[in-house]
C-alpha cells in the first residue's frame, strides 16, 4: 500500500461518523448491515450508506452480499484485513497487555496456562452471529484482531489460513513464547465458538517482524466451495 493510500485512509476516518461507524465494525467482529449499523448508531441509513461506500474506496472496509435470505440480497460490511487507519497497520498493544496480565499467574511463565487463558478469551471474542458462512466469520473474527488473515487453502474437509499481519510485533518480540501461546489459544477459542466440529490442526508461529504465521483447521466446514 502506497504512501498516499495510506493518507487517504488517515483522511476518510477524519471525520467524525465515519470514524465512528469504522470502531464500531471493528469492534463487532462481524459483517453488519447498514440497516443494524443505523440502528446501533442511532444514524440514518442514507447517510450510513455513503460513509460506507467512502471507506469501501479507501480500502477500509470490505464489502460482501449476504446469502440464505427472502428478497434482494443485501451489502454486508466488515473491517477490511489489510486496514491501516491513521498509517499504521493494525496494533492491539492496549489489549494485549490486559489479556497478558489476565493470562499470566504471578511470578510464573506456565505455557498451559497462557494458552488457556487464550482460549477463554477466544470464546469471549467470538460474534454472537458468525453468518452463513462460519469459515468466512472465522477469518473475519481473525481480521478485526488485526492479523490480516489471508485464506489460502479451503475445502469441505479444513482451510489453511496466512496471517499478514503481527498486531502484537513489539511485545512478541520481547516474549514470543508466551505471546504466541496466548495468540493460540485465542485461535483456538474463536475457533471452538464459530466452527466447533473443527479443530486447529497447525499453529506455526513466524518473525513477528515478517508476520506469515499459519493457521491451519482440519474436521467438517460447512459452507466450504
């Protein structure tokens, strides 16, 4: 992403609804429509529609059509994975370091408990309505944490998923072990609320620097191609 790509999004969430209707879809975790956004807000859906389509074109939010419904389907948005708003792609450091401090017992550095620990937030972090598809929820849920998921591989049987992104690079690199311990299990955890037939098979850390880690889930996907 260009320089002034970036700017453009450092620009759109300048004004103040927008910026608004983007923290509230980030902290959904899942795809909205403009009609439950109004409504949540409090805005008129005209006006909510075009803030949308404003930051659908600076590559701030993802647009999809809803599926299994009566009538003409309908626009869904969510926070796109490669969103860097204000410049910077995304960070979760004031999460990270209460969930550290939740996770972690008292002068121990235990990996079980960490992981744990994740696991249980995971679930807390899953939406309430994953959608139609619980693959796509999956990777949307991964997405508003900041990791920029990428599916790579996806069939009726699992899906391979590449996380772009380190939203926690910086306190990775001071403790990766257990940082990538409490990214399991948060994994694991969303995992168990939206797909809970399936199981994380592959978990492959990588530089937090470079991002690239792996997520790859094995057992029955519905909605699968």
């Amino acid at each position: 992403m260009s320089g002034m790509d970036l700017r453009l999004e450092d620009d759109v969430l300048r004004q103040r609804t927008r910026a608004r209707i983007f923290s509230w879809l980030a902290s959904n975790r899942a795809p909205a429509g403009t009609e439950e956004i109004s409504a949540a807000l409090d805005l008129h859906p005209n006006g909510v529609r075009r803030h949308l389509e404003r930051m659908d074109e600076a590559g701030l939010l993802e647009r999809t059509r809803s599926k299994g419904r009566r009538g003409r389907p309908g626009d869904l948005w969510s926070v796109a994975p490669g969103a860097a708003p204000g410049g910077d792609r995304p960070t979760g450091y004031a999460d990270l370091a209460r969930w550290l401090a939740r996770a972690i017992p008292p002068g121990r550095n235990r990996l079980r408990e960490v992981e744990k620990a994740g696991r249980e937030i995971g679930r807390e972090l899953a939406p309430e309505e994953p959608g139609d598809d619980p693959v796509e929820g999956f990777r949307q849920a991964v997405a508003s944490l900041g990791f920029s998921p990428e599916l790579e591989t996806r069939s009726s049987t699992g899906f391979v998923c590449k996380l772009e992104n380190c939203p926690y690079r910086a306190s990775a690199m001071e403790n990766q072990e257990v940082v990538c311990a409490l990214h399991k299990g948060i994994t694991g955890g969303l995992l168990a609320q939206l797909i809970p037939n399936a199981k994380l098979a592959r978990f492959e850390p990588h530089d937090p620097e470079r991002a690239g880690c792996v997520v790859a889930v094995s057992g029955p996907v519905d909605g699968g191609d």
